[in-house]
C-alpha cells in the first residue's frame, strides 16, 4: 500500500469535500475541451507515453488522498492497490494487471456521492489510460487530462489555486524528462515514484535504485493488480521479477 506522498499536503486531505457529484458533472469530467483547457491539453500533448501516465497516476493518486479522510477506512483500498501497479507499470508493464483485474466495483452506499463518485472516476481512468498504454495509445494523454479535471474539481475552493500551480508544477517537472512523441516504450527511461517526491535534479543512478527497492516491496500476494512472477515470466519479463525493475 502506497503511503502519503509529500505533494499530496495533509491540509488539503481535511477540508470538506464540497461537490455535488450529478451526472452533468460526471460527463463535464469526461469530456472535457481543448477550449475549456488549452494550457492543459497542450501541456500534455508535449509529453510521450511514459509521461502521460506518469501524470495520471500521480494525479490519480492526488485524489485519493484528497478523498480517503472522508471514506471508511477501508473503502478506497482498492484504488491505493491499483495505484501501486500502475508506478510498477511504469518500471515495467509486465508488473501491472489492470486490464485483467476486476473492473472498479461500487463503493458502499453510506460514503457520501462526493466522494464515492471522484473516487469511481479515478479508478476507471487509470484502468483505461493503464490500457491505453500498453496499446501505445497517444489517448493516455486525454486520460491524464480528465484525471487532471477532476482533481480541480474535488479540490476545496479555497485550495483550487494552489491544486492549479500544483499541476502546473507536476507537469513541468515530467515535460523535463519525458517532452517527445516517442510512442516506443523501450526507448523511453523508466522512472519512478520518487521524481515526484524529489526536488533535486534528476540522477539516473538515484532513479534506478529507487526503481528497485519499490518493486522490491511490492507484494503480488497481497494486490491482485500485480502479476505473479510466473504470470510475468509468461509475458517475457528479463530478469528476477520483483528484484530489479527489468
């Protein structure tokens, strides 16, 4: 299980989630335009495959800390475990059954449709963009996008500026390494969790061994969005799964 990462601030996780989550709102979610958002859809256009559900996924995860102060307990695992594999699909797809798992199921009726419905949301997107890039399908982007929407929508008013720079911020710092069109994944590097929690210029050596102790610690047994290592094998996987990154 993923814990609270540095770009995701107690402060904002406490403040009443405010929306009132309709179908109109759901479907402005989805579909939104270049027009209602030219810097965002541009700002991920300039980014290649790996980029864009770096972007997603961090995004996604945004959200879920926003969100599980106001759930039961237990209510948003499954979103936290499909987060974890998708940062291990960022070491290596092979890591990641997002696709094969079970389809995000319905949260229970007494958590509040504010935050029951973002929550849904969050984990459909990263289903379908996870799906979307292993079919080196450019349409992460757009994915990454509608996560990026939701999470200005599920910010407090008071906060959405500050979610606003936030992004801005994010996508920068993943432009710095991952503005191209490359759509080949082997060419891309890897990189992991860490560029998000680290200020620090970027080091290929620091990347790399911090790649290898998070999928270290991943545990196929217990998340069943995670390949078993014979299931990884099976699809080619070089190497020891979950000893180095591959």
């Amino acid at each position: 299980m993923l814990s609270r990462p540095i770009f995701a601030p107690l402060e904002f996780a406490q403040a009443p989630v405010t929306l009132v989550w309709t179908s109109e709102v759901s479907d402005s979610i989805r579909f939104p335009t270049e027009h209602e958002y030219p810097r965002l859809m541009q700002a991920m256009d300039h980014l290649n495959l790996r980029g864009q559900f770096l972007a997603l996924t961090s995004i996604a995860e945004w959200i879920y800390w926003r969100l599980v102060p106001h759930a039961a307990s237990s209510a948003l695992d499954d979103l936290n475990q499909r987060l974890e594999s998708a940062y291990a699909a960022l070491a290596s797809a092979a890591y990641a059954n997002l696709v094969g798992g079970q389809a995000p199921a319905n949260l229970p009726e007494h958590i509040p449709d504010a935050v029951r419905g973002p929550a849904m949301m969050a984990s459909r997107l990263l289903t379908e963009g996870f799906e979307r890039y292993c079919d080196l399908d450019a349409r992460v982007g757009f994915c990454a996008a509608r996560t990026a929407v939701l999470a200005q929508r599920v910010a407090a008013q008071e906060h959405v500026a500050r979610v606003e720079a936030w992004l801005e911020a994010l996508l920068r710092r993943i432009a710095a390494r991952f503005a191209d069109d490359s759509t080949e994944l082997a060419v891309v590097p890897r990189i992991g969790r860490y560029y998000l929690l680290d200020s620090e210029p970027f080091d290929e050596g620091r990347n790399q061994r911090a790649i290898d102790e998070f999928v270290r610690g991943l545990d196929p047994d217990a998340n069943p969005y995670l390949n078993t290592p014979a299931e990884m094998q099976a699809l080619g996987f070089p190497g020891t799964p979950y000893r180095f990154a591959g």
